[in-house]
C-alpha cells in the first residue's frame, strides 16, 4: 500500500542522486553556511547554486534561517531528522512465536534465542534440522561473556516444536535451503558457522553480528491479539 513514508523517501533520494547536492549536504552536515560561501566552496554560480538548494529545501533536507546580525544574510543547515526515513521500513509482523533454526542448534541459533529474550518479549524458541548431541561450550562461553543466562539445556529437533504459525528465523544458509518448502512465515539471516573456525574469537563475533539482527528485527514483530 502507498503511503507518504515511501514517497518521501523516493524524493529524498532523488534529490540526493545528483552529485552538487551531496556535496552541499557533506558541506553541511557540521556546520551552517550563508549560500554564498557554499558557491565559493563548490565553485558554483549564485543561479546554479539557487537551484539546488530550492530542490533540497523541497524535499525537507535544509532549511535557511535570516542572520540575527544582518537580516539580508541566511544560513543553511540540515533539517534535524530530514535522513530517518531513508533507511528500509521493515514491515510489522504478527506471530505468536519466533523459532530461530540452524542445523545442528548448538551455536547460532542458541544464540539468537537468548538475545531474543533479552530483546523482546515475544515467545522465542530455538531448533535445529539435525541437531547435535550438545550444545557447544564455546557458544555457553559467549553468552556467559555477554552476562547472559543461557537456560537451554539440549539441542532440539525442529520438527519437535514447530508449529504451523510459527515465525521461522533460519540463522544457517543450510537450513534455509532445505526448509524451503514449509508453510511457516520465513525470515532468513545468512550468518556463517563459527564453529569452523572453532576459536572463542569467532563465538563472539557471531554473537555480536546476532545481537545487531535481533535489535534490528525484534521491534517490529508483536503477538497477534488474543
């Protein structure tokens, strides 16, 4: 559905497309300037320069104020929140529980349920399409690191615990291709195994590139109402 957000943002980055006009944003992102020495700085005519700024005024990017110690003078400077819309709008999602899946449930997505619970209060579970007879103790490590309480004893079999709405995380591009065909609404995070590099090192980083999925994600999934 069309709505103001989008095309405010199709403006936006139309606008910013050309190079002067990036460059009179990089030029003002520290400090305000009076147009004219902004054309100095970029080598522009006065006419030329007018031009650019009316789009970018347009499209709510700068704003110009009168000098308090001379009215004939203005100052640019960017809007206060002009570029939060450019980033991509997650879509809002109803589920009554997450389930976070790699093959083996013994790093990754152990992982993701407990930063998930740490988050959001949504349900969250974890599983694997084939688990292993452990959860690795490097993955116990990072989440003991990060002074985090991993309650999960065992790896589980996906097929165990899936319910038909629940929301499917792949955290494994193996799982991904493999569950491709299960009804269940499906997200998927390409995130590569740590435990072939095997080192506490590489547990951490994982941990740390989920916690960035997990914050970005969790705002925007709710519980469908009862």
């Amino acid at each position: 559905m069309e709505t103001e957000q989008p095309s405010s943002r199709v403006r936006k980055f139309a606008a910013l497309g050309d190079p002067v006009r990036l460059a009179i944003v990089d030029h003002l992102q520290d400090q305000d300037l009076s147009p004219d020495a902004l054309a100095t700085i970029l080598g522009l005519q006065s006419n030329l320069l007018a031009h650019h700024l009316k789009i970018l005024t347009e499209v709510g990017v700068i704003s110009r104020t009168r000098s308090q110690a001379d009215g004939r003078r203005t100052y640019l400077h960017l809007v206060l929140g002009a570029f939060a819309d450019l980033l991509p709008v997650a879509a809002q999602i109803q589920t009554p529980r997450v389930v976070f899946v790699c093959t083996e449930n013994s790093a990754r997505s152990v992982m993701a349920e407990v930063l998930w619970h740490q988050h959001s209060d949504a349900p969250a579970s974890s599983a694997g399409t084939d688990p292993a007879h452990r959860i690795n103790p490097r993955t116990r490590t990072a989440v003991r690191r990060a002074g985090l309480t991993l309650e999960q004893a065992e790896p589980r079999d996906l097929d165990d615990i899936l319910q038909p709405s629940d929301l499917i995380v792949s955290v494994c591009d193996a799982v991904n291709e493999k569950i491709a065909r299960k009804p269940n609404p499906r997200l998927h995070w390409s995130i590569p195994d740590p435990a072939r590099i095997g080192t506490d090192a590489a547990f951490a980083e994982t941990f740390e590139e989920i916690r960035t999925r997990v914050v970005a994600l969790a705002p925007h999934v709710n519980c469908p109402p009862n």
